[in-house]
C-alpha cells in the first residue's frame, strides 16, 4: 500500500493556519532579483580585478560577496515562513521570522560597520597608495548596482486575510478575522516587516559608502587630501552603526514583545466597555506578524453577552487576526449592596 509522507501533521480540530502576508512573495521575487544582480556584479568585479590585477576591483568583489550572504539571509527567511505557514508546531504561525530576519540582518550591518571601522583606523594610521581611478570605477559601479536595488526593493504594502472559528460557553474563547474591514484611522501601529528592511538597508549603507567614497576619491585625487579617504570611511562606519542599532531595536521588540500598542488597547477597551456594565480585567496584545496582532482579554459583566457579540464590537479592527475571549459573570454593579 502507497502512503505519503509529509513534513507536516495534519492539523487537529482545534488548531488553525495562519495566512502568510501576501506581499512576502513579492517581496521575495525583488530581494531576489537583488541578490542576483549583486552576485553577477560580485563575479564580474572579482574577475575583472583578477585579469587586470586591481586589488580595488578584487577587494570590492569579494565585498559584493558579503552583501550577497546577508540578502540570502533576508530571502531564506521569506522561503521559510511560507513553507512552515502550516505547522502547527508555530503556535501563532511563522510571521515572526521576519522579525528574525530584520534582527540578522542587524547584526550582519553592524559586523560590516566594524569592518569598516578596522579598515578605515589601519589606512589613518598607515596611509596606503591608492590607484584613484580604478577605486572611482569601483564606486561609481557599486553606486548604480545599489540604486538598482533600491529601486527594485521599493515598496510594501497592507493586507487583509481570513479566517474564524471559536467556542462559546460561559467561559468563551474565539478567534476571528473579519475579511475586508479595515482599522480605524490613527489606531492601528505602523506595518514594519524588519526583514525587507534589513535587506533594503543594506542595499541603502552600499550606496551611501559608494557616495562617500566618490567624495573622498575626488578629494584625494584633485585636492590631495589622502586622509580624507579613511575620515570618511569612519564617518559612513557611524551611519551605518546608527541604522542597524535601530533595525535590531525595531526587530528585538517584536521578538520579545516589548511593543507599544497603547492606542489598539485603548480602542479595544474603549468598545468592549461601552455598555457601562463590562469591564476589562485583563488584556494582552502582541504582533504576530508585520501587519497582524494577536488579542487574548478576560471580560466580566452581571449582564454576560456570548463571546461572537463582544468580538462583533471589534469586528472591523481587521488587524486582530487572532482574538480569543474569555466571559465571566461578575455581580450586578448596578445594585446597591445589602450590608
């Protein structure tokens, strides 16, 4: 007897996928596109440098190199979220590997920030000839490559997915994901995916180093300010520390949770509560992925409604993908008390 053989269990009647974000696969496609572009360019510098025998031509392949690994990085992680969307083994699916990306991704603009800092304090303090014109073509090459890029990382845009299911005794809980609704203006959180980011700060660090190097190549050859080659080096070096510091901020708060999401509370508080008989007694929201969050929030009122009604009060806060709800009755508090 045939059987089949899958890397996924079957999903057990309580259990439920979660949707990938609809423009991972196109923001895959164009990282893609990107990591192929900078690859050819890395063969073509290495080969060129080797046949011509510029180490500046050489150095900068081997350098493209590096930013084909770190953008590798960005769309592996893609790959990865898509293809583990089903496992139930990621309680709250896998869009949190974005936020892993982005974090990567820091880290790897950081180690290239210290590698420039190494690099740049050497030539300052053993000044080093430099063959001008083969360095400005290597500038002016990693500059249009990573405009190309940029041009192609552009873009990233919000989604809307679906799906419901929930119980609903006394005790209720619920998921539920209105199709089509949207969030009111100025109460929902900025839509970040730190993984694009990552992958576009590293095309936008390439061709800020390639802009300052230009400027100092420029310097050294026409004003013969040799030093001003490694001053900037330094300067690109401290810029480029700056943006990854914040990519592993914004990445490291998803990872832990750490988020401020005090206007969706307030919102979902604000509605839950507007009968003056239900009260909020407890109340956690986390991102789930860059456009979606998670809401778990324990209810008591003398006048119970079932958990499907209190989640139609929220219905049209479509970033709530996963909404559970817990009921409970509590005494009337619109009756004096008998001592």
């Amino acid at each position: 007897m045939a059987s089949t053989m899958s890397s996924t269990p079957p999903l057990a009647p309580w259990q439920h996928p979660f949707d990938v974000d609809p423009h991972a696969r196109q923001r895959m496609r164009r990282t893609a596109w990107v990591v192929a572009l900078t690859f050819v360019t890395m063969v073509f510098e290495i080969a060129f440098g080797y046949l011509t025998g510029s180490m500046a031509l050489t150095a900068d392949g081997w350098h493209m190199g590096s930013h084909v690994a770190a953008l590798g990085v960005a769309v592996f992680a893609y790959y990865y979220a898509e293809r583990h969307a089903a496992n139930p083994r990621f309680t709250f699916g896998t869009g949190k590997v974005s936020a892993l990306g982005g974090y990567t991704s820091a880290l790897l603009l950081a180690l290239v920030a210290l590698a420039l800092v190494w690099e740049s304090v050497a030539r300052l303090l053993s000044p080093q000839r430099i063959a001008y014109d083969e360095a400005v073509l290597v500038a002016v090459i990693g500059l249009v490559v990573n405009l190309a890029s940029a041009v192609i990382l552009g873009g990233g845009h919000d989604h809307d997915h679906d799906h419901d299911h929930g119980h609903e005794p006394e005790a209720a809980h619920g998921h539920d994901d209105p199709h089509g609704m949207t969030e009111p203006e100025g109460r929902g959180q900025e839509a970040v995916d730190p993984n694009y980011r990552g992958a576009f700060l590293h095309v936008l660090a390439d061709a800020f180093t390639s802009v300052l190097a230009i400027a100092a190549l420029a310097a050294g050859k026409w004003g013969g300010w040799a030093w001003f080659d490694p001053l900037i080096g330094l300067v690109g070096a401290a810029v480029i520390l700056y943006w990854s510091a914040g990519l592993a901020r914004t990445a490291m708060r998803s990872l832990l949770d750490a988020e401020d999401f005090g206007a969706l509370e307030h919102e979902i508080v604000e509605r839950l509560q507007r009968d003056g008989l239900t009260r909020v007694t407890d109340l956690h929201v986390w991102r789930l992925g860059p456009q979606t969050y998670a809401c778990i929030v324990t209810l008591d009122s003398p006048q119970p409604e079932s958990a499907r009604q209190y989640k139609e009060r929220l219905k049209d806060l479509s970033a709530l993908s996963h909404l559970t709800i817990e009921v409970n009755r509590a005494p009337d508090r619109t009756r004096p008390s008998i001592d």
